[in-house]
C-alpha cells in the first residue's frame, strides 16, 4: 500500500519539480563538496606548516644544545691541553681558580670549572644565584680535606668566606671516576645542586703530563636552566611548547617555565620529575601519547611525528633524537596545538559557508525564475495537448516566445495540430469507407461459407449418389460373372453331341463377356477409390490443428517402427540423422511423413538395393526435412506435376490414387509450411518439408 502510495506521487510530480530539484540538489552537493575539500585542504595544509613549525623548532633547539655542549667542551680541553703543555701548572691552586674564574666569567651558560688532582684537592671557579656572584673553592694544601668556598672581588681574589666544609676528596666524585675509568671526555648525569639553586650537568676528561702520566680530572658544568631560558624564547605557534627529556622519561628542560625537580631542600628530598607527572597537562599527555605511540624512548633513532587529542583538540607533534660521541642521548619534543593555526582556517571556511549558502540561495532564486519562464510556455502547450485531446481546435497555443526553441516547439505544435486536424478529418472518411468494405467483406466472407458448405454437402452427397449405382454395376457384375461360371460348369459337363456343339458355339461370347465383366468392375473399383480420395482432400482442409512443438526425432521413430515390416520386405536400407524441432500438429505432420515415406518405399527401383535416408537443418526460421532415395525417379519435367490432383506415374504399375502429394501439400500450406522435390530419373528423388522451426 505504502508502495503504491509513493509510486503514484512519482506518477503526478510535475515538470518544475524534476528541472528544479535534481539542479539544486547537485548545487548544494557541489557546495558542501567544495567546502569540505576546502576544509580538508586547508586542515591538511595547516597540519603541514604546523608539521614543518615544529621541525624548524627542533633544529633550533639542536642547534642551541650543539653550541652549549660545545662550549664546556672546548674550555676541558683547552685547560688541558695548558696543563700537558705546562702552560698552566696543574700544581698551582691560585692559578687554577684564577684561569677558572677567568673563563667562568667570559662565558654565562658555564655554571662553574673545577680540577681535582690525584690527591683528591680541588680547584673551582662558579657562579650561583639569580645575580651569577662569582666565587671561588680550595681545598687546604690542594689536598683532600675541608674544602673553602670564597667570594671574589673584581679582580678575582678572594674575598669573603661563605662556607667551609670538613673532608672533602674529588676522587670520590662521580665525575672523577667516570672519566678515570672511561679515559675520555664523558657526560655526568643530570643532578641537583645541593643548594637546590637549578640542575646541572657536567663534562669531565682525564689529564695527563706529556708522559701520559695521570694528573687528575677537568671539569665543566652548565645549568640547565639556561635551557629552559632559551626555550621559553621560542614562538611554539601561540600555545605550543617544546621540552627536552632523558631516555628515562626524567625532564631537562622546558618552555613552560616549570622547575624540572623538587627544589624544596630540607623539606622533601629533593629528586627529579618525569615527563609524564608534569603539572603542564600538554607535556604530561605529550609524553603519554609520545610512550603508547612510539613505543620504547631509548628505541627512537629518527624524527618522528605523532598526534594525540587533549581536551578535545589535536596536538600535533614530534620527538627527535640529540646525541653526541661522549654520552649525551636527550629527546627533543615539540607539541603545537591544531587549533593554533585553525583559528583563521575556521573564520575562513565560516566566511566560506556563509559565501556558499548566499551563492545556493541566489542560485536556487535565478533557477527559479528561468525555470518557470521555460516551463510557462511548455503549460500552455500542454494545455493546448489537453485540449486537442477532447476535440477543442479553438485552444491551439499562438504565443511566441523568446526562448528560440520554444518558439519553434509552439510553431511545430501548431502546424503539427493543423496537420492532425486535416489527418483527422481523412482519416474518419477513410475509416467510415473502412467500415463499409469491411461490412460488405463480410457480407462476402458469409456467403462463400455458406458456399462452401454447399459445395462440401454436394460432394458428400455427389459422392453418395455415385456410389450407389457403383455399388448397383459392381453387384450385377459380380452376378453376370457368377452366371457364366455356372454356365461353363453346365457346359463342361454335357456329354452329347449337341450339347458339344452349343458349348463350342458359346465358349467365345462367354469369354468376351467375362473380359468385358472384369473391366466394369476394375472401372467401378478405381471410380470409388477416387471418389473416397476426393472426400478424404475435402475432410483434410477442415481437421482442427493443435499446432505445438514436436519432436521430430520421436515422431519419424513411432512412424518407422510402423514401417518396418515394409521395409524389411522391400529389403530397405533406412538412415535417419538426428533432426531439429519443428511447430506443427502432430496429427498431420505424421501424416505428411507418411505419405512421402509410402512414396519413396512404392517407388524404389526393383532392380538394387533400396536405400531411403531422413535428415533435417534449421535455416531462418524454418526446420527443412529431405527424405531422400534411391528410387526410379521422377523427369523434371514432371516435378511440379506430381502435385497436382489425381496426378500419377507409372499408374499401370503402381497402386494410388494420385491424391497423396496433393494432400502433402495441402496439409503443409495449413501449417505454414511448404514441400518441393528434386529428382532424376532412374537416380533417386529428394522430397524437401519446410515447417516453422521451433524457437527455443
């Protein structure tokens, strides 16, 4: 029901509809389609710079930490190389601190510069607080024990004492033993100062005298708040932020401002935060999403970007390895927030939407106007149609219009209506003359049944009425030649001399009788068997037809098998190939093949071997049989003869009342079909069946 229901809206949906909806439905497609490409394009541009942003701060940062490490680097093994030279006395404490202070004060990312010789004393040079005051560390005698930490002045002399501490031995420090052990340049670990002023690192290496000759330990430390300073400098988008870890997770630096350990010394102990328990939300779910996406820290060797959703938005990111020859092994990261640079992209795709809903509603409005100025012509000429349908001449459409193709549709309608009107009018006197020569047709067709039916009853009855006095000469006949047999008896059987005589005298007109008997019978026999032969040719014009498929193969076997004591007698060599359907009743068809069959097995030749052979094709629309043997033949002159009513050959010979091939035919041409025979004489004849094939 609710099937047929919309089905019969479709059925009534006018002209506007189908011109206008399809349009604007396309339209508003092609505008949602431009814009969200638009909006894709853009967001994927956007992903691109911010990708591209990202990487430039990278290499920033990489570029920074290159020249940061360099520069303790550089200082290790300078004043080494002063000590192997004796340029500079590795014996001299004074002139260590001084040279110390010295490179401490040139160069504001060193935190502080200190060698400890093989008895464990030390000599260092630093800065600390917020101000960076300079001072100065000796140990007593430049041996292990309390150590002493002065300011300095300007001139970097030691000034006023600001701490001492009781036994003190370099050599127990870890960046002492690490470069002893590895005898090269090495990296500490990041740590606290005890002061819980900010995290350094330090770089330490062996030196040795000329003779390679272990002298004690150089090293220099930076802060790593100078990181966090240069970080905070740069532009991450407009909240983004980059922040350098460890391998473990454990922060070094930020641009967040956030101190990377717990500086609360005497309090809490102090120790280290990771990544991951930052207060920033944007660091801590940077390196959630950095360690569920890229899996294992110390296993990323190369740039990788990665994404992850905070609150909502995208953060678009990226990690990149920092390592250098003597240990350092940090990660770089950098999250840039989607929404940093989709601000505009939204105000623009906004402006684009509103751009696109003013063009669809300015679209739709003009579509509507010319639609209804393209179909307002079209109504009238439906109108027009309307009209002539119900006979109205007087409504044909005459407005010209200033669309070129309606206007020559309007013409065209209007002489096309003209033109109907005057077909219209010849064709209502064609059909009223129609209909009288159809009646008087019929008229016609009822008297020549009727005629025909008198012609069937008087052959019926001709028939009847010559056969009864056929029956009356063949009866008498029968008795006048019962009567001379019985004469010839009598006669047979006298014994006298006179009766000798009038047998002798008699012998002769009784024969002539006798022969005379036996041709008015053979007359009467032949005259009733054409006279039944006219009957059966008038009764096989009017036999009902079942016309259905038959199957040919089936319906030649049945009719050889009903043959086949013939054959066998006539010594007949019978082929029948596989033959095609055909359409026809199988009444008359069998009859058909029968009556050539009969043919062909009456006509062989005495003389050899008879050989009848059956098989069919398919051409057009027709299956074709040929029944072929090798008989007596038939003149060509005779071909189209043997067709014909009472036609016959041989008739001396052969039995038939020359109404078979005539009855072929006729049955044939009910059928739709056709029969034709090719023939030599004393070679053999082909009798060719055509009949509607049957389509599969």
């Amino acid at each position: 029901m609710r099937q047929s229901i919309i089905n019969n809206w479709f059925n009534k949906i006018s002209l506007l509809t189908v011109l206008l909806i399809p349009f604007v439905i396309l339209t508003v497609a092609a505008g949602v389609l431009v814009g969200y490409i638009s909006y894709h394009n853009s967001q994927k541009a956007v992903n691109d710079v911010a990708y591209q942003l990202g990487s430039e701060i990278n290499l920033r940062i990489e570029e920074h930490l290159q020249v940061l490490i360099d520069i303790p680097h550089r200082i290790n093994e300078n004043n080494a190389d002063a000590i192997r030279r004796e340029a500079l006395d590795a014996g001299n404490q004074m002139a260590l601190e001084r040279r110390f202070w010295e490179q401490v004060r040139l160069f504001d990312t060193i935190t502080s510069i200190n060698f400890s010789n093989t008895d464990g004393g030390l000599a260092n040079a630093g800065r600390e607080g917020a101000d960076g005051h300079l001072y100065v560390i000796a140990t007593e005698n430049f041996k292990s024990g309390p150590f002493h930490k002065y300011a300095v002045d300007e001139l970097g002399n030691r000034a006023r004492l600001i701490e001492k501490r009781e036994d003190f031995d370099g050599r127990d420090r870890s960046w002492y033993i690490d470069a002893v052990d590895y005898e090269t340049t090495v990296w500490s670990d990041a740590y606290i100062l005890f002061t819980g002023q900010d995290m350094a690192l330090s770089v330490s290496r062996p030196v040795y005298n000329s003779e390679q000759e272990l002298l004690g330990v150089i090293a220099s430390n930076i802060f790593l708040s100078h990181l966090s300073d240069f970080l905070s400098t740069l532009d991450v988008g407009l909240t983004g932020q980059s922040f350098i870890i460890e391998r473990s997770g454990l922060l070094i630096a930020t641009s967040t401002g956030e101190k990377v350990f717990s500086a609360e010394s005497g309090v809490v102990p102090q120790h280290r935060i990771p990544a991951e328990s930052s207060n920033d939300p944007l660091t801590r779910g940077a390196a959630a999403a950095l360690a569920e996406q890229l899996g294992d820290l110390p296993a990323i060797n190369e740039a990788r970007q990665f994404e992850f959703n905070l609150e909502g938005q995208r953060q678009l990111s990226q990690a990149a390895p920092f390592q250098d020859p003597y240990g350092l092994d940090w990660l770089v990261v950098t999250v840039i927030p989607e929404t940093d640079f989709m601000a505009q992209v939204n105000a623009n795709r906004m402006m684009t939407a509103s751009l696109i809903i003013v063009t669809l509603l300015a679209i739709v409005t003009v579509s509507i106007v010319i639609t209804r100025r393209i179909l307002s012509p079209i109504a009238l000429l439906n109108d027009s149609a309307e009209a002539l349908s119900k006979n109205r001449w007087d409504m044909v459409v005459n407005h010209p219009s200033r669309i070129k193709e309606i206007n020559v549709l309007t013409e065209s309608f209007k002489y096309m209506a003209d033109q109907m009107q005057h077909m219209i009018s010849g064709l209502r006197q064609e059909i009223s003359e129609r209909q009288a020569a159809e009646e008087k047709l019929a008229t016609l067709n009822t008297q020549l049944q009727a005629k025909n039916r008198e012609l069937e009853q008087l052959v019926d009855i001709a028939s009847h009425d010559l056969r009864t006095p056929l029956v009356n000469i063949d009866g008498y006949a029968r008795e006048l030649e019962y009567s001379l047999s019985e004469l010839n008896r009598t006669l047979d059987e006298a014994d006298n001399s006179e009766s000798r005589q009038l047998r002798t005298a008699a012998l002769h007109p009784v024969s002539e009788m006798s022969s005379a008997l036996h041709y008015v019978r053979s007359s009467a026999v032949q005259m009733d068997a054409l006279l039944k032969g006219l009957l059966k040719l008038s009764r096989s014009g009017r036999a009902a037809l079942i016309i259905e498929k038959l199957d040919m193969n089936e319906l030649i076997g049945k009719l050889a098998e009903s043959l086949e004591f013939q054959v066998q007698e006539a010594e007949i060599d019978l082929f029948i190939s596989d033959l095609p359907p055909c359409r026809g009743d199988a009444v008359q068809v069998s009859q058909v093949f029968s009556n050539v069959l009969g043919n062909a097995v009456k006509f062989l030749d005495p003389d050899r071997r008879g050989i009848i052979r059956i098989s069919g094709f398919v051409e057009g629309e027709q299956a074709i049989y040929c029944v072929e043997d090798n008989g007596i033949g038939v003149d060509s002159a005779y071909l189209e003869k043997i067709f014909e009513v009472f036609e016959r050959l041989e008739t001396s010979k052969r039995d038939g009342d020359g109404l078979g091939l005539t009855i072929v035919r006729q049955v044939l041409g009910r059928l739709g079909g056709s029969v034709w025979a090719e023939s030599e004489l004393h070679s053999g004849s082909s009798f060719y069946i055509a009949l509607p094939a049957a389509k599969s």
